[in-house]
C-alpha cells in the first residue's frame, strides 16, 4: 500500500515530533518564550500536525484524480 501511496509517509511527521524526538527534547533549560522547551515543542508539534495531514490528503485527493488509486 506505500508504495502505491507514499504520501502517507507525511503521516510520520507528527509522531517523530511528538513521540520520537521526545527523549531528545525533554529539557527543561532552555527556555523559550518563558516556557521550558518541551512544551515549546509540542505546542510546535501540535501546530504542525494538521499540515501534514492536510498535506497527505491533498496527494490523495490528487492521486485519485489522476486514477492512481483505486
């Protein structure tokens, strides 16, 4: 199935941002915005989320008109 729609690769995107970086990120110093950057982080995850989504359901919908799919 990925390879006939690789698009839901994009679909990773937000879990390596919320669950694989995770270890990485889980810093309370530095500080951003007055905040500890692991909430700075997920509020960035969050924001990104619906764009990747939105992203891979703009390839499929493009995909299905070109007959790719099906």
């Amino acid at each position: 199935m990925l390879r006939r729609r690789p698009q839901l690769l994009l679909l990773l995107v937000p879990f390596v941002l919320f669950l694989g970086a995770l270890p990485f990120v889980n810093r309370v110093r530095p500080v951003l915005f007055g905040l500890p950057f692991l909430i700075v982080w997920l509020i960035g995850a969050t924001i990104v989320t619906p764009f990747a989504v939105w992203l891979t359901r703009c390839a499929d919908l493009r995909a299905a008109r070109r007959g790719e799919r099906g």
